[in-house]
C-alpha cells in the first residue's frame, strides 16, 4: 500500500519505463489492452473496477473511477462514520480490496491464475474477517459470519 500510494509500485509498465521490459509486455495483466499503470491495474482497469463497484454496493455506496488510486484513497478515506465498526469495515474494505487485486495480478502473471471476480470478492471479506479479530470493537457476529454475511451486516451496523 505504501508503494502504490507513494506511486512506485513495480507495475510492468514501471518495469518498460525502467527498461526491465519490453513495450509489448507493459500491457495490463487482467485486461490486456492497456499499459498496465498502477492506476489503472488498481482502479480504472475494467477487471478492478468490477471488484471496487461490487464492494461499494455492497456496504451501500456506489462507486466511480477517480482520477487516480492516490484520489480513489482520499475520496475512500474521506466518508465520515457515526459507527466505528462500520467504519472499520469500510476501510478495512479498501486495504483488503486493493491487497487482493494486487494478488491476484500476480498470481495470474506468475502462476497462470484466471481472474474470478468472486473468487477474488470472498477473498477480500475473508481478509477484513481474519483483520477483524485483532479490532477493540466488539462484532455482533463471529468472524465467519462477517465473511459470509457481509451485506447483511453492514446494513445491520447503519
């Protein structure tokens, strides 16, 4: 997270700009159409953005592509809470999400993984579960219900 909102996170194109790679291996390793540039491996690339919308809608929000991952961290940050869990849970949402993205890009460039937008969005509420256990607020639900029952709970917690 640090490297990416500092804007230094080694993406292939990164790597081009460097002259590690090639121009043609610079392109994005979900979508394959554009040069894959933090922003856009992160946030503006089709594959991320159906990740991003899911999560949102899910805790009752919707979501449009910022301008840049730095912007998408501020406007995500910048919603004002009145209940701390769920406060929590929003930005536990973006760290997870934006971890998992990263992953999987990887997993996909260097195992040969297939992006599974489902996979990818149990994963993200598996993460903000195991996160959860080390919170100073009491769950209303165990951790495995928060992963199962995400919606649900955060519509419990409005």
């Amino acid at each position: 997270m640090w490297l990416a909102l500092l804007g230094k996170l080694n993406t292939r194109y990164r790597l081009y700009v460097k002259g590690i790679l090639q121009e043609d291996q610079s392109t994005c390793t979900f979508c394959k159409l554009q040069p894959e540039t933090l922003d856009h491996v992160l946030m503006s690339c089709t594959y991320s953005q159906q990740v991003w919308r899911l999560l949102a809608s899910e805790l009752g929000h919707s979501w449009i592509t910022p301008a840049s991952f730095k912007q998408h961290y501020e406007n995500w940050m910048g919603l004002t809470w009145r209940n701390a869990l769920r406060k929590k849970i929003w930005i536990s949402t973006f760290f997870a999400a934006t971890w998992t993205i990263w992953l999987t890009r990887n997993a996909m460039l260097f195992q040969g993984q297939i992006f599974h937008l489902m996979d990818i969005y149990q994963s993200v509420k598996r993460q903000i579960a195991l996160w959860s256990k080390v919170w100073d607020i009491d769950l209303p639900c165990t951790e495995n219900e928060l992963a199962r029952n995400f919606a649900y709970i955060s519509e419990a917690l409005r």
